[in-house]
C-alpha cells in the first residue's frame, strides 16, 4: 500500500518503520526541521541539551525486547535506575541524546521534514495529503501522530468526526530553561537528575552527567501550572524568572548560555484506554502518547499498533 504518515515523532516513526518493514510504500511528513517531536536534543557550542522527554522507562515485555535491541547496537544506554533513592527501574537515554533514538528509527525511511500538512481529504480510493506547498499527495491509507487538537483540524477539513471524549483531551505545556556554566560547580546531586524539587520546577537534568553533553549544560523544566501561569510572557521574561528560580542549584556559577524552550503540546492530561483509534473506513488511525499513556514506551507501542491496524 502507499501509506502517509504525517508526523515523525516517536509514534510515527515507529508506524513507519514497522510498515516499511512488511514492504508497504511509506513517507513520512513533520513540520519540523528534523525527526523526533519531544525526543529533542539541542547543540549550543560544547554543550547539549535534551529539552524535551529526558529519559524513557520500561513496563511492557514487548517494549523491553524492543529496548534490548537498541541496547545491543548502541543506540540507547542505561542512565540511572533513579535520582534521589534507586527504584530499580532502569532510566535509558540516547547515547548521543534523545533525538537519536528517533534519527535511528528514521534510517531508511522517505521523512520529509519542514512539510506542514495543510489538508486530508477522503476520496473513493483513500486519501489526499495537500502540503502547505500545495503538493496533493495520494495514500490508501494515513496514520496521524500530532497531537490531538492538531489532528483535528486535519479531520475537521476531511469531514471525519473524532469521538468528543477523544477530541476533549487536552495537554499541560511545558517551559524549559537551558544553561550552559562556565565551570563545573552547581548543586544537581548525581546521578544528574531532581524531579519535582520546588514548586517551579518538574525535573532539573544534569546533561553532562547524562553522558550526552561536554559542557555542564543543565536543562530546567517547569512544571505544568507554572507553565500555563506564565506562556505567554515573552522569552526575555520567561528566562529571567526561570534563571532565578533555579540559582540554588547553579552555586553563583557564570551562566555562558541561556535559552528558553517552549512545549505546547508537552504531556496529555488524560489518555484515550485503546492504543489507538481508527477511522470506520480502517484506512485512517490515530497514534500517539495520548493513547497508550504519556510516555516514550507508550507512544512507540501506539505506533505499531497503529500500523497493525493499517495493515490488517
């Protein structure tokens, strides 16, 4: 089958590389300079940065089997098996950052990144994919991996209905603070991770004592409330308010680099029970980690059952 998978994220690499694999014609659009979504990793000098999901987990049989092949080629590695008291539960991460898991997924496949999807329109044969360079592109079959209020515009210009418990399910955002110190002095206790240590903050990484950055480069999250409370202020503000919440753990260290990352769309506040959801024609599903749950395994496990739903 020719199949469209528009976004290549987690998700939609997955349902990629999973149908190109049973030999099916697949291409992938994201709107983005590059593959990943919220496997993000970011290049400022000597420094790097994951920005966006910071470590993945394991439950599943199916997904550690998946986890021990990237294991066994080098792709992922374990980082900790947790921050402040071990749990036992392995915490992987990138080798080079978390983008590349995503780069190797990508390997192989037709991605076109920088290629908003502007339109879907259903025709007797399947569908029509319109770029925002006005290409039509025709597919028997399309797997959407944006978030949800993305996904339904596309739907609400097919003229395809979303179930409205679907359709409800909104996001917390995320604001992100990037650092990069002069030095090595700072207050991030190793393993190099703090989840939750105030009330501005959900996770404070240490990037160099992940393995993926040479210089002390030191990612702050916000958390959801203050996120919301505070997105719309500009860049400048956001950074000068961050910078100060998190002086306890930079020790009067000379910052070199500041910067501010924003998620729109960072975790689903609620998820949809299934997997994934699929249009009654069979030829049309929904993937994400709004199905499955908000994290990495459950977004990677969405995309292969939304491509076993294609191709069933």
């Amino acid at each position: 089958m020719r199949i469209i998978v528009v976004g290549a994220g987690l998700s939609g690499l997955a349902a990629a590389r999973e149908l190109h694999s049973r030999g099916h014609n697949v291409t992938v659009f994201d709107k983005g300079r590059g593959v990943g979504g919220r496997l993000a990793t970011r290049r400022a000098g000597t420094a790097t940065f994951d920005h966006g999901a910071q470590f993945f987990t394991v439950r599943s049989e199916e997904f550690q089997k998946q986890v021990d092949e990237w294991l066994h080629s080098g792709v992922v590695r374990e980082w900790c098996r947790g921050f402040e008291t071990e749990d036992g539960h392995p915490r992987y991460v990138g080798t080079n950052g978390m983008t590349a898991l995503a780069k190797h997924l990508a390997t192989g496949l037709d991605v076109r990144t920088s290629s908003l999807v502007f339109s879907l329109a259903q025709q007797p044969s399947g569908w029509i994919v319109t770029t925002d360079d006005g290409v039509k592109h025709e597919a028997e079959a399309v797997i959407l991996t944006a978030p949800l209020p993305q996904s339904f515009s596309l739907l609400f210009s097919a003229g395809v209905e979303m179930p409205n418990d679907l359709r409800g399910i909104d996001y917390d955002r995320t604001v992100g603070l990037l650092v990069t110190l002069a030095s090595h002095q700072h207050s991030v206790p190793a393993p190099g991770g703090l989840q939750n240590p105030n009330d501005v903050f959900s996770f404070i990484g240490n990037n160099a004592a992940k393995g993926v950055s040479g210089a002390t480069a030191i990612t702050f999250h916000a958390n959801p409330q203050w996120s919301l409370d505070n997105f719309d202020r500009s860049l400048e503000e956001l950074g000068a308010d961050l910078l100060l919440a998190a002086q306890p753990w930079l020790q009067g260290s000379v910052v070199v680099h500041r910067e501010i990352k924003k998620w729109r769309f960072a975790t689903p506040q609620r998820v949809w029970p299934e997997p994934c959801w699929a249009h009654e024609s069979g030829s049309l599903v929904l993937a994400g980690d709004a199905f499955n749950g908000p994290k990495v395994e459950g977004a990677y496990l969405s995309g292969l059952a939304a491509a076993a739903t294609i191709a069933s």
